[in-house]
C-alpha cells in the first residue's frame, strides 16, 4: 500500500469546524445583513457536527464495522473516554447553568431529556449524541452488513429531518404530528444521537473504506480465464478524482443553499441542522479535506477541541466584562466585533492550556510532591517515612507530564512523534447554543482533562489500536528442546554424508505424506512420518553419503565427522529459569536411543511462563483473528501458505507453524533449506516450500525432509533434475521484479521444465513488486505482472501441462487487490460481463501473508490504514534489573553520551541491540512502557542492557517489566512506530529480534 489518505487536511478543518461553531452562537453577520449570516450560521456552519461525526466513524466505527469480528472491547473503551469527558463538561458547566437558572424547575423527565439528548449545556449534546449513536451503529453492526446499515441509519436521517428543516410538513398531518409532538417530550431536538448522529458515523465508515473502492474501480479484477477482452474507458487520474471531488462538494453546497433558503422562505424549519443535501455535501467535503497535501498536525486537534469546550464560557466572560465596563454596544451590539473577540480570547486560552499542560504543570507537580512528603515526613516523624519520601522525591511525576523542554533537557524530543503521527482515533466534539445551535470537536483532542501530561496523553491517543487439528502437533518436553533449533554447518555437512540407499527403500514418497483427505494438494506428515530419529542422523556407519565419484571417505573428512557437533549436547536455558543440559552428549558415531516427536508432551517450552532477562510473548488469539480476517478475503478453493521464513519475522518459527496447524493451516513458505529442516524436526506438518537458494550439496535433505524446493531460473533447474531422484518443486516466474524466476518471456524454458523426468511439479508463482502501492503507475504494473504470469499459465494448458498450485499474492496483494468474501459474492456475477479477471484468479491457489499474518505492514501509515481489521501478534518485554539515582553533573552510559542536568532516576534493562533492540533508538529517541508510563531512552543502548529515565514513575524497582513493544495500562508502543522512528520497515524491526529472546505463547 501507498501512504496513507493525508489527515492534515482533517486536522486543519477542525479549528475551522470549531470556528464555525462559534459563528453559530454569536452571529457575526446578524447586524449586517439577516440573511448573510443565515447562510453562514445555518448553512455553512451546518456541515461541523456531520463533519465530527464522519471523523469519529472513520477513525473509530469502521475498527469494528469491518472487522470480521466485533470489537466490543475497543467500543466500551472508547464510550468511557467519552462519558468521562461529557461528565467534566457537565462539572464545568454546572456553575454557569445554576446562575441562569437551567435547573431552576428540573423534573424528572427533563433531567432524562438533558442527560440523554439535549445535553446540560447548549453545546454538550454532542457527547450523548456521539455515545447513543455509537451504540446504534455497533447493535446495527452485530446484525447488518455495512450497506444494510447505512440504509437503516438514512431513513433514520429522514425520520429526524421531517422533525427538523421538514417539520412544516409534518405539522399538515395531524397523525403524524402528534407522534412528532410526543417525541418532543423526550427530546428537544431530532438532531440527536438517535436521527443525526448514525448517519454520519457510518459515512465516516464509508470514507475510511473508499481508498480500497477506488483502487478496485480502476483496477478491476482480470477477466476469466478464455474470455474475451473487451475496451473499456479509462478511469480518472488522481488529480480527475480530486477536481470531481471539488466540483460535487460546489454542486451539492448550492443545492443545499437552494434548499435552505426555500424551506426559510416558506417557513417550514422547526430547526435548521439537516438538510437532504448535507449528505452529499459531506461526503464530497470530506473527500476534498483528505485529499489535501498535509502532513498530520496534533496541535490543531487540541487546540480546536479547548475552543470548542471553552468558547461559551468565554462568550460569557465578554459578554459580562462588556455590561461591568459599558462596552455592550461595541463588544456585543457589534456582531462582527463580538465574534472576533470570542473566537480570538477562545484561541489564547486554548493555546494557553496547551502550554500550561506541557511546559508548566510539568514543572509544579514536582515540587507539589516534594511538599507533601516533607509535610508526612513532620507528621509522622519515623525514619520509615524520612525514607520512603526521599525515594520519591525526584521522581513522583508521570512522565505523561513531560513538557517539549524536559524532554528536550533529556534528548527526548522525538518521542512526540507518538502523538504527532498517529491515527486519528478521537471522538468529536459538538455545541449548541440557547437556541439549539449544535457545533463540535473532540475527546482526545482535548488533551488532559485530568490532566493527562503530553506523552503519556499522546501516546494513548495515537499509538497504537477453522478446523480443528489441536490434537496433531506433538509437543516436547525440556529434554527435546535442544533438537529443535535450526541445524548448524556442522550438522548440515554431516547430514550430506548421510547414504541416500540406506533408506532408499524404506523412505516415504511424497504423497505417503499428504494428508489422506487431499493427497494431491498438501504435505501433512501422518504420526509414524513425522517422527525424526536422531539416531537416523547420528550413526555415520549406518548412512554415509559420498560425493558423486567418491568411493570413500579420506582421512580429513572422517576426522571433520569426528568434530561434529552434537546434536544433544547443546544447552539451552530452562523454561523454568534455570539452565542444564538438555542430553548428555553422545560419540558422533554411537547410535542414540530413538526419540520421536510425535508424542505429546505435557512441558512445552514454547508455551510456558517463567522470569525471563528479555522475551516475545505471542498472543494466540491475535494470530488466530489475523488467520480468520485474511480467510475472510480468500475464495473458497484458495488456501494460505503463510510466510515464515526469518524465525517467522522474529515470532518463533516452531511456535508460530505449530499454531497455524492447529488452525488447519497446512502450507508454508521459507526462505532457506535450515529453516525448513527445523520445523519438520519440530513436527511441523504440511507443505513447506522453500523459496530461496539450496546448495547442490544439500539436494539430499530435501528428499528426506520433504521440503518442496523453488526453481530459481532454468540453470538451477537443471540442477535440480540431475540429482537423479524424484524432487518436488514450485517453478518460479520472473514477471518483473527480476529477482528470481525464470523469465515469463522464455516460455519454452518453463515448457521444458515440465518436461524434465526428476521434478514433480506441484505449483508456479510470482512475486508482485509493487502491490503495495496504490499510485496508477504502480497499479498498472502489477497488472501487468498478473497478465503476464496468467499468459504463461494460458500457454502451458495450451501445451496440456498440468498448472495446479499457482500462488502470486503475498501481503499486501491480499489487502489492496482482494476484497471480503461478502463483496466477492456480490460483485462476482458482474465480473464475467465486465471482461475482468476473476477473484479466484488472483487468489490463484494460494496467498503467502507475511507481515499481515502477524497484525502489522510494512510501514506505519499503511499499518495504521488496517489497524483493529490486523490485531499485532507480538509483544517484547524485557526485566528492570538495577535502579538507581544518577545525580546532576554524572553521565550515563557509552562515551558519556547522556548527562544529568537535575538528580534523576534511571534503571537499567536488561536488552541490548544483541536482541534485536534498534541502536537507533537511543538517546531519547525511543522510550519504554514501564508501570504504564512512557520511560525515554537515554545514552547509547548497550550490546545487553538499555538505560532509561524512571525519574517521573513512581515505585519503580528492580524486576518490573519494561515493554518495548506492546501495552501497559492505558500506552501502547507499535513495531510499525519503532520502525518509523528508525527509518526502516516494521520487517526488519521484527526479524532482527534475536534468538536469545525467549518466546511465550499467550
């Protein structure tokens, strides 16, 4: 994928969106021209509550719109933030309602109106507005598919319109009038959370999914196989697509102008918040904001939200100040002048709180808590206490409280990229005035109503968010660890010398090893062909292999055998914290005792627990979600063949295949011959394909492993035929990315493949390099790579070969080409008539998920594009060992690279970049999650242990756990965000994690 839809746009419109609001409580035109300042208050300012709305459905509705299953979890965290909000405006509000006498006759009834609808004060009906419908759109999602939705949400749309701009109609029908009459008891207003707010969320649904429409609109799937190409019109370019955008937001603004003024005229309009041409008028808004050129701005988001919760309050000061001082004909009978006044006082004080939250709050709370500890300290005048408070003296504060300062004291500047750079998930924020005006903003963008400090706020805001086979993969026991890490050169050489006769005889062919349901599609090894004796590997004198021309073995290569490294003497640490030697070691040539992996065992290394110095814990159930949502996208007849290669992006190959098993997952990929080796010793069952290089020389481990080897180009082809025993393949095809394959060009190369006496041939592929890129140019190349490889399928059924096993999607050809199965089954009768390639011919056979599999992509915009429908499978921790105080003056560290400026206190961790842990995350650059609080990093990290300011979490001490990547408390820290802070790709972030790491199935 592409960058994701520019926000910056977005953030912009929400000051101007908050603006607006104000505009409509104060009138600016009214003593101009009446009605200048109808277009402008009951007209133009009518799209800022539509326009939260739509911001709250496409960063927060669609997570479970088009999840494929509910997030009912994410929904009740976000009603909570909100609730909490609504309940601080009540609080702040309460005041100024009791002196205007709101309250003053409040019945039961009306009580239940203004909680639940109409708000305490005259701008906070949006919060129960954003809750309710929040609620609706969730029940209507447990039941509706999203286009069912939004229909129930329109008519919805129309009942509350007839009760708003419409109600003159309404009041002609006598019926229907006094249904109308007795909903105005409950609530004061149609455009509530029940008739307005549904609508727009779900457009907001919509608007999050349009970059996937449009993409599939200009690149239709290819047409059937043997059917004939038809002409079809070119679609609009992007820069078509953004004056369209332009020319539909100016045709439907004048049409709802049109409209407006004609129900003004005729005086149909009980209140003026809905129109029928407001629906289009957002949509078009909204896709003309995204498609603006700006990065992501969260200065905007905050600001615009204190104007919003602020402004009536300041329109109370000015309007007060004017009577105390006389001025109420210039700062109030001057409409103009009374706007500009509101909306500049709304933005220092905005501004005002923003600095105060960052830079000043950051600074007090210390010495707040400094005064308290000495005030217990005098109370209770026990050496306890003198104690405890001189730990906490330098270091109550959360480090949420840090100001851009302190964190630039430190070196810690960068870590507000977690906020700047997030993904929108805030929820917005409306106002009405006395007369029912609505306007909005929103939560998050308030920052702190607790107050939240800066990167603990910033942070939780924006970083984020089948069958059943459980029987068939053994389980080992301490004693079998040690026979499942990946084979060394030493082995490897030995296992060349093994004789191939030996087991010639007894050897299980290939199709012995497919599961008896579909023999000719999957490897899956059966109990007894699963298990691997040592013994077969270990006794020279039963199996030497020579080099062809060899007759026997010289004196070098018996005395190389001799120091062979055995394959149970490696010691690994216990799952338990201990560490021992998993078997004692054995003579290269003394037959061991058979050991199997075909029994259960009840100890599995993999799944335990234990007091690790640093380790992966891989969450089962996110995986198993990532598994259902990418088989949700697949045809039927297609099947994942998940990558692994690369200890499964740093998850734990063992551990990973193993689960996926157990998922009915029964094909896999790798990239060299040692990974493949190691999951077969582990049980794993299934098709394992490797798509890389294998020397000659180990031709023989992929009979006996029944791997399924790539063919690289037509020379290693040949190689691979001329080992003289039967070889399963998947024949590679170059159609652009020149890398591997044998060129799609040279068809009667591929032709000759199918034709050589030594290679079963189960599948073909290509890699797609582009198709994670939406740009045309990028689009039409990768459909020029699918035309390609289709054209080499075409000419080898021409030629009566077999093309079974065709697989050209990885992880992003999964998400940008393919859409859900619902979509697939209704467009799929359109597709032949439409001349476009079929879904099941682009899922082909197979898909290879890499990075998806595991919840992230490659970059963090296209990651945050998917986030909630791709749950993130791993998370890395690692122990607090040493904590300590560094006083002012002292460095910390390598080179001295980190000075104290203040008494602090710093801890030690124990992982260093030898794990995995990015070197470019040091000085302040990254941080940790510790205790639920942000920790930067400070200095260089180590080879085996980082350093990092605890100076501002309280109880910090040795054993915590500090989270590199994952959550604590309300914080997240994401791969895909480590990797934007280093410059790199979350794939790399993730397969640099080292193999000391420990990995926890959770």
């Amino acid at each position: 994928m592409h960058t994701r839809q520019n926000y910056g746009g977005l953030d912009r419109f929400r000051v101007v969106a908050a603006l607006l609001v104000i505009a409509i409580h104060t009138s600016p035109l009214a003593s101009m021209n009446e009605g200048m300042d109808f277009f402008l208050t009951r007209i133009l300012a009518r799209t800022a509550v539509p326009f939260f709305f739509m911001v709250t459905g496409h960063f927060t509705a669609a997570g479970f719109m088009s999840a494929a299953d509910k997030n009912l979890s994410g929904l009740i965290k976000y009603l909570k933030k909100t609730l909490l909000l609504y309940v601080f405006c009540i609080l702040l509000y309460l005041p100024i309602g009791i002196y205007a006498g709101h309250y003053a006759e409040l019945t039961f009834g009306g009580l239940f109106r203004m909680l639940i609808f109409d708000g305490t004060f005259y701008h906070l009906w949006y919060f129960p507005a954003c809750i309710l419908g929040m609620v609706i759109v969730y029940v209507m999602s447990l039941f509706l598919n999203l286009r069912w939705a939004t229909v129930v949400s329109a008519i919805l749309y129309i009942i509350g319109l007839l009760g708003d701009s419409y109600f003159g109609l309404i009041e002609k029908v006598p019926a229907l009038n006094a249904v109308y009459e007795f909903g105005f008891r409950l609530w004061s207003h149609t455009r509530n959370g029940l008739f307005l707010a549904p609508l727009f969320l779900l457009l907001g649904v919509w608007m999050s999914l349009w970059e996937e429409k449009i993409s599939a609109l200009r690149n239709p799937a290819k047409p059937e196989e043997n059917s004939e190409q038809t002409d079809k019109p070119s679609l609009p370019t992007d820069s078509q697509m953004i004056r369209l955008y332009y020319i539909g937001l100016s045709a439907s603004f004048i049409l709802m102008t049109a409209e407006a003024f004609t129900l003004r005229h005729f005086q149909l309009q009980r209140h003026d918040s809905m129109y029928l041409a407001l629906v289009p008028v957002m949509i078009f808004l909204y896709l003309c904001l995204s498609s603006v050129p700006k990065a992501s701005a969260g200065e905007f988001r905050i600001a615009s939200a204190w104007i919003y919760i602020l402004h009536p309050a300041i329109i109370v000061a000015v309007r007060g100040l004017a009577k105390l001082l006389h001025w109420t004909p210039q700062l109030v009978g001057n409409s103009i002048v009374h706007y500009l006044v509101v909306a500049q006082l709304s933005v220092v004080a905005s501004l005002l709180i923003l600095y105060l939250q960052r830079c000043v709050l950051p600074r007090l709370l210390p010495m707040f808590e400094q005064a308290r500890n000495s005030f217990l300290q005098k109370r209770k005048g026990t050496a306890k206490t003198a104690s405890t408070s001189g730990l906490q003296e330098k270091g109550p504060t959360d480090v949420s409280l840090l100001s851009d300062t302190d964190l630039n004291k430190k070196g810690n500047s960068d870590l507000h990229r977690f906020s700047q750079e997030k993904v929108q998930t805030e929820t917005p924020v409306s106002q009405e005035n006395q007369d029912g005006e609505d306007s909005e903003l929103t939560v998050s963008d308030m920052g702190d109503i607790s107050p939240l400090p800066k990167a603990a706020a910033e942070t939780a805001n924006g970083i984020n968010s089948f069958a059943d086979e459980s029987d068939c993969l053994p389980e080992f026991d301490d004693d079998e660890i040690a026979s499942l890490r990946e084979p060394d050169d030493g082995e490897l050489a030995r296992l060349r010398e093994t004789d191939d006769s030996a087991f010639q005889e007894s050897e299980p062919s290939i199709e012995e090893a497919l599961p008896e349901e579909n023999l000719s599609e999957e490897y899956a090894l059966s109990e007894k062909e699963a298990t691997f004796e040592l013994s077969d590997v270990e006794n020279d004198e039963q199996y030497s292999w020579q080099e062809p021309g060899n007759q026997t073995d010289t004196q070098d290569q018996e005395a190389e055998r001799r120091k062979a490294v055995d394959l149970r003497s490696i010691k690994l640490p216990n799952i338990r914290g201990t560490s021992r030697v998993m078997a004692q070691k054995a003579h290269p040539r003394k037959a061991a005792a058979p050991r199997t992996f075909s029994k259960p065992k009840a100890a599995d290394p993999y799944e335990g627990g234990g007091d690790f110095r640093a380790w992966i814990e891989v969450d089962s159930n996110a995986l198993e979600h990532n598994v259902s949502f990418l088989r949700s996208r697949l045809p039927d007849s297609c099947r994942l063949m998940p990558a692994i290669k690369a200890d499964a992006y740093g998850h734990g190959a063992v551990l990973i295949a193993r689960q996926l098993n157990k998922l009915n997952v029964t094909s896999f990929c790798v990239a060299c011959l040692s990974e493949g080796i190691t999951l077969r010793k582990a049980g794993v069952k299934g098709r394992i394909l490797i798509l890389g290089y294998t020397p000659p020389d180990d031709f023989p481990l992929l009979s006996r492993y029944l791997l399924t080897q790539a063919v690289i180009d037509y020379h290693y082809a040949r190689l691979l035929s001329s080992f003289g025993k039967l070889l399963h393949v998947h024949v590679a095809v170059d159609t652009g990315m020149h890398r591997l394959g044998i060129r799609c060009e040279n068809l009667e190369e591929i032709a000759s493949v199918y034709k050589m006496e030594n290679l079963v041939i189960d599948g073909m592929f290509t890699h797609l390099s582009v198709s994670d890129s939406l740009r045309p140019e990028d689009r039409a190349f990768t459909e020029s790579q699918i035309t390609a490889f289709y054209q080499v399928v075409n000419y080898l059924k021409e030629k009566e070969y077999p093309c079974r096993g065709l697989h050209l999607l990885a992880s992003y050809g999964i998400l940008n080409l393919l859409q859900n199965k619902e979509k697939q089954s209704r467009r799929a009768h359109r597709s032949a008539s439409r001349n476009t390639w079929s879904k099941a011919a682009l899922a082909a056979d197979y898909v290879r998920p890499g990075i998806a599999l595991y919840g992230l992509l490659s970059t963090e915009d296209d990651t945050n594009l998917w986030r909630g429908a791709l749950r993130p499978v791993l998370s890395l921790k690692a122990r607090v060992i040493s904590v300590r105080t560094l006083y002012t003056g002292e460095a910390a560290g390598y080179g001295t690279a980190f000075t104290a400026k203040y008494d602090m206190r710093i801890a030690t961790l124990s992982i260093g970049y030898a794990d995995g842990l990015p070197r470019e995350l040091s000085y302040g650059i990254g941080g940790v999650l510790i205790n639920g609080c942000m920790a930067p990093i400070i200095g260089r990290i180590c080879m085996d242990q980082t350093i990092v300011d605890v100076s501002n979490i309280p109880r910090v001490q040795a054993g915590n756990v500090a989270v590199i990547i994952g959550k604590s408390g309300a914080l997240e820290i994401t791969a895909d965000h480590v990797a934007e802070q280093c410059g790199t790709i979350t794939n790399e972030i993730l397969s640099r994690l080292g193999s000391r790491l420990n990995r926890i199935l959770k």
